[in-house]
C-alpha cells in the first residue's frame, strides 16, 4: 500500500520538528490529518492555521470519535519514540490493533519514489541539509525536502516538489536517534560527525559507530557517499568515497579563510570544480566546514561554482541555529539548538570569535538526565569558555529524573567563578540584573519559549537608552 493511500493520518507527537514537516506533507495531498502534542507551541499553532487538527490532552474518546467512520486499514497512525510508552493514546491504539508505525518508516516510504539525498551526523545535519536544499532551489533543480529545523531562507521544514516529475530530489535529514536513518537507501549521503551521542539507545559509542557504518553502506551503487576526515577515521570504511575536511589534504577542503564585515570568506578546493571567493553569512568553522559538504554534494549533481557561490551567498541559515534575535552596537542576543558539548563550544567559540571584545552571556538548559550524566565533563569544559553562564534545570523530555544528575553537578564541575544555577521563570530578571553585552541562549528543550521574552526586555533597553541619549 503506497503511503499516500491511506484515508486519515493520526500523528502522535505531532508538534515535533521531524513530525510537523510529515503532517504538513499528507496535508498537502488533501489527506485528513489530526494530531495530539503534550504542549501548544508556535509550530504546532501554524500547523493549525494550515488546517490540521490538533489537541493537547490524552484522550481515548477523542481518538475513538475521529477513528469512528474509518476501517482500522485506512488509518496510519505515525509515532515518535519520544512518546512515553504509558501515554494513555498510544496504550489504547497498540492495544486495539491499529497500524502504527514510526516517523521514520513514513520517511522511508516516501524516500523511495525519488533519488533521496540523506544527511546526518551528530551535529551539523540540519544546517547541511538546509543548505544542500537551498543551492539545488537556486539551481532550479526539482527537489521536495524534509528539513529538521526552521529554514530562514523558506521559512518553513518542508518544501515540495513536483511528485510526478521522475527526475525529482528529496533531500532529508537522516536521525540516528533510535537508529531511524536505517529505513533509507540514498542515492547521496553524507556524513558530518560521529561524536558519541545517545547513548541511552546505543549503550556505547562503539555501538553507534556500527549504525552509522551500516547506514554508510546503505547508499545505492551507483551513488555517492561523503564523509567528513574524521569520521572515515572513526569508521574506518571499507567502501569508496568522497572526504571533506576543512583544510586538510582531502577531495574538498577550504583554503584562504578570513573574515570580512562578519562574514567567513574562503575558496573550496574540488576535484570537479574549486569554487573562489565563497562568504556566507554563517559563523563558525563549523560551518564552513558545513558548507564544503555541501558543495560536494551539489557537484555530484552537476550543479556549476557560479550557482554555488551565488546560493551560498543567499543562504540565511536555520531557525534556532546561531539564530540572530537582537544585534546592535550595544548588545547582541543570540539563540542556538546546542545541546551537546561539542554543538556548544562551537556555538559559543564562534560568538568568541566574532565579538572578541564583548562577554559573553551563556544561558544554557541541558537536555535529558542521561546525556547530562555521559557527557558531564564535556559540558563543563564547553561551558567554561562562557564569560558568564545561567545554567537553567535539567529539560527530562521523554525520560524520568536519575539519582545526582542535576544542573548543580553539572555548575559544580565547571571551573568558572562568573556561573549561576538560575530557574527559568528568573532567567529575564537575572539579566536586567547584570546586563549582558552578548547573550545567547542555549539548549533544546522549552527553553525556546524565553526568546520572546528576552528579545523584549532587551529592545525596551535599547529604546530606552535612545531616549536618554535624546
């Protein structure tokens, strides 16, 4: 049964990045669909606007009424492993004998009527695979995109193609969260880092790295893997491929890097085509190194350097990733996804870089009692390069408290004088306490729901200064 063929969607989950951009899909193509999410946010607000249903209480009754007029085979229910297993919705459809299946297996399904481009990674797959979409738009390429975060550019994390044009390209972000990238078999796939990371799914990193070989291998024959230097050490594979790195000597790399007015400027070496004088507005090694994957990727496809710079040019980034939300000459406020050490020493290294005379304000949530608990020393080591950090409480997501993992352990590690244990509801009043020069917040769990909030005390600041000055 093609997975368009069914007659109502129910989502599970259905407010989660990956989950939205599936709902707004089947909704494109006329599909009912509804949907429960534990809590009401801008995204799931859209997701209403577009017209599909969504409540925010467990409720067997109302899953009964909206299934009522519907045989058991006509509906899909789409999960998301983050759903607790004692979620009352999920107790009553398991145990009922509807077909549930996981976001993933839906992305597998839809992967397979077009040549699939699969990015993934423990950091860096989101910007990529935004990225990689935004230079083939920009190169008129027919292309439907499944995107884990919020793109500037389109404004949205998912846009689509013409599904009856056979020579069209879908572009996905691949998880490796409960191994979810194994149900796809891309034509491009690419790699960006193997950093050790869920390891409540995986146990150890020896074990991920294992996913992520077979999912390497996973690619079609007569397609392309690309890997990052690193991450062909780390896996050692045995299989031919493109490597990237961001100097080395490998098939891409970049070279003549500076900045300029804020932007990295930099060539790209490549065995097809260097590319000369690239800038993106983008900071951070991280992502320069980003944007040569990404270009490997286009020249797989025949896309020319002239297409290339222009896209990179254009490329405005990412919702929630290294998110400009207040920049003046006075006080600068930034809001980044990070939530793993290496995610934040980046984040933060490139506000270092880019303002090397302000300090640096660091309000961070950790996400999930066991990643706080496996990468301890790493978040205490990344959070030190902080001028100031406000360590907000532990964000539990789908798991349940662990004995002694808690945001003191994690201050108590840190080195730095300038660190507060400070509750969210606080976090406003703390910095009208002690203004910040650059501020930036950090994390991926409901920590989001304090942009607004700052981004207001600091522009009534901005505005009142003006009027002093007057």
């Amino acid at each position: 049964m093609n997975v368009l063929d069914y007659k109502l969607y129910y989502f599970l989950g259905v407010g989660g990045i990956g989950m939205s951009a599936l709902a707004r899909y089947f909704n494109h193509y006329g599909k009912p669909v509804h949907g429960y999410d534990k809590t009401s946010t801008v995204l799931t607000s859209q997701l209403q606007a577009e017209g599909i249903s969504i409540h925010f209480n467990e409720d067997e009754e109302l899953v009964k009424e909206l299934f009522a007029n519907y045989k058991k085979e006509e509906i899909l229910v789409i999960y998301t492993p983050a759903v607790p297993k004692e979620h009352r919705e999920l107790i009553y459809l398991q145990s009922t004998g509807y077909k549930l299946q996981k976001r993933a297996w839906v992305l597998g399904e839809i992967t397979k009527q077009f040549r699939t481009i699969a990015i993934a990674g423990t950091h860096g797959k989101t910007t990529t695979t935004t990225l990689v979409t935004h230079i083939l738009k920009t190169a008129g390429i027919e292309c439907f995109a499944f995107l884990g975060g919020i793109s500037q550019n389109y404004h949205t994390n998912l846009l689509l193609g013409d599904a009856s044009d056979k020579d069209a390209i879908v572009v996905v972000e691949a998880d490796e969260y409960d191994r979810s990238f194994l149900t796809l078999y891309p034509y491009i796939t690419v790699i960006t880092s193997v950093d050790a990371d869920h390891l409540d799914i995986y146990g150890d990193t020896n074990s991920m790295h294992l996913t992520y070989t077979q999912f390497a291998y996973q690619v079609q024959k007569d397609g392309f893997l690309i890997v990052k230097k690193n991450v062909d050490n780390d896996l050692n594979l045995n299989v031919k491929r493109l490597i990237y790195s961001l100097n080395l000597d490998t098939e891409y790399s970049a070279d003549s890097i500076h900045i300029t007015d804020g932007e990295f400027c930099y060539n790209i070496n490549s065995p097809i085509e260097s590319v000369s004088d690239v800038a993106i507005g983008l900071p951070g090694l991280h992502n320069v190194e980003n944007s040569i994957a990404a270009v490997a990727v286009a020249q797989q496809l025949g896309i020319k350097g002239d297409v290339i710079n222009k896209a990179l040019r254009s490329f405005k980034g990412v919702k929630r990733r290294f998110d400009y939300r207040v920049k003046t000459k006075s006080v600068v406020y930034i809001d980044d996804y990070a939530h793993h050490p290496e995610e934040l020493k980046a984040a933060i290294t490139a506000a270092k870089q880019l303002y090397p005379d302000k300090k640096v304000t660091g309000i961070f949530q950790p996400h999930l009692f066991s990643r706080t608990r496996d990468f301890a020393d790493g978040f205490a080591e990344s959070l030190d390069l902080l001028d100031v950090c406000v360590l907000l409480e532990i964000y539990p997501a789908r798991e349940q408290p662990i004995e002694g993992i808690n945001s003191q352990m994690l201050l108590d590690k840190m080195k730095s004088v300038n660190k507060f244990l400070v509750k969210k509801e606080n976090v406003v009043g703390f910095l009208k306490m002690h203004p910040p020069e650059v501020v930036m917040t950090l994390g991926a769990g409901d920590i989001d729901s304090l942009i607004e909030p700052i981004e207001k005390m600091l522009k009534e600041g901005i505005e009142g200064l003006k009027g002093q000055k007057r």
